[in-house]
C-alpha cells in the first residue's frame, strides 16, 4: 500500500530504535510497517513480515483472544491496555515456531496526511524478554532450591540485625532449641544465650560487621533451650 514511516510521523527513528516497532491497520490487523530490530526480535524479513497479520505473532492457543480485542476495539475505539501505558507481559512466535516472551505497549496512530483518521492504525513497540525471563526463572529456582535446602537442614539457620534482633529461624529450631520460628522472630539472640557467653559472641558480631562482604567467623556458646537447659 506504500506505507512509509514518515507518513506516520516515525521517520528516522523507526529504523534506528533497539526495540521492535510494528504498524498494523486496526481493522484487519495487516502489518504494514516492520523495523529491522522486529526482524531480529521475530526472523522474519520485511517483505515476509508485510505479508503478515500480527495475529501470525501470537501462539495458536492466544489468537482467538486476540480477534476478540481487535473486535471489541474497533467497536468502541477503547481497549484496556491500548487506553494506557501499562506494558503487557506475553508469550509471542518466532518464525521458526520457538515461543518466545515479548514485552508489548500499543497505540493508535493515523497517518500525518489523514489527521481525522484516529485509530486507523496500531503502533505496537516491542521488547524481546526471553533472556531476562530466563534469568528470572533460574533464580527463582535457585531460590526455592536454597529455600529447601534450608528448611530441610539439620543445622538451624538464623538471620538477625546488627543490634541482634531475629528476621529469620529455620523450622529446624524447635528439633535444636524447642522454639517454633515463629516465637523467635523479633526476639533478640541476647535473649537465647548464657550471660557468661553474650560478651565473646557479641565481640565476634561486631568483628564480622566490621568486615565488609562475607567473613566466616566461628564462636561457641551456651543457648537457653526451651526447656531451660543449655
């Protein structure tokens, strides 16, 4: 149809912008302009990609979501996501049929020669997020593993303030002390260990305060179980 960026008011810019830029007419869903960073975020080349309908972007199992927004934005001129500047979080194609995670906000446009023609157009600027998602996804695992590893231990694990006031017990303190983590959160260590031994433990703290980064420090002491022995 001899659609050119400028006749969108995007010029130059629709070339040199890192992300992924997409034109597509709001009736059909017709791609008509295709940046070079969407051919790196998708594969396909501008005169495949102009072929296209954007629905051709989504996974089978979203299109006919897709239709139905289209439908419901040409009827009313609204949507809830092309109103706002939230970004939405979803699954996409590539050419070569591999799911990828795409960061999307939309807009309506109309080009500079049709000023009236508002929402003739969508513009869709879009983020390939596959990598950081995957990143994501390994330390959430990374996380949840450290997680049961910790619940699972024999040792009790403790997190506390500097002051010595306790954010975090392992389960494993009421097999080790009696407590129920619960009962010990927002208690302080001072309250847990024998008179005689709180200046040489509280020594070792502020020697591993002192020390910026991670100083291992070993210190022995006597600790009030709950049925008051030690």
């Amino acid at each position: 149809m001899g659609m050119r960026p400028q006749d969108m008011g995007i010029g130059r810019l629709f070339e040199s912008v890192r992300d992924a830029v997409i034109v597509a007419e709001a009736d059909t869903g017709q791609i008509v302009l295709w940046n070079p960073a969407a051919t790196e975020v998708f594969g396909y080349p501008p005169t495949e990609a102009l072929e296209l309908r954007v629905e051709s972007l989504a996974p089978h199992r979203l299109r006919a979501r897709h239709r139905a927004g289209m439908s419901r934005y040409l009827k009313t001129g609204h949507g809830p996501f092309i109103d706002s500047n939230l970004k939405l979080d979803l699954p996409a194609l590539h050419k070569t049929g591999e799911e990828i995670r795409i960061e999307l906000s939309l807009s309506p446009i109309s080009p500079d020669y049709e000023p009236k023609s508002e929402g003739r157009f969508v513009l869709a600027i879009i983020r390939d997020v596959t990598e950081r998602q995957r990143a994501e996804e390994a330390l959430r695992e990374n996380e949840e593993r450290f997680r049961a590893l910790i619940w699972n231990a024999l040792d009790l694990v403790m997190v506390t303030e500097a002051d010595g006031t306790i954010s975090y017990v392992s389960p494993s303190s009421e097999r080790v002390l009696g407590y129920r983590p619960e009962e010990m959160i927002g208690t302080n260590t001072a309250d847990y260990v024998h008179h005689d031994d709180l200046e040489k433990a509280f020594d070792e703290l502020a020697k591993a305060l002192s020390q910026p980064g991670i100083h291992p420090t070993m210190v022995e002491t006597r600790v009030r179980h709950k049925d008051g022995s030690w």
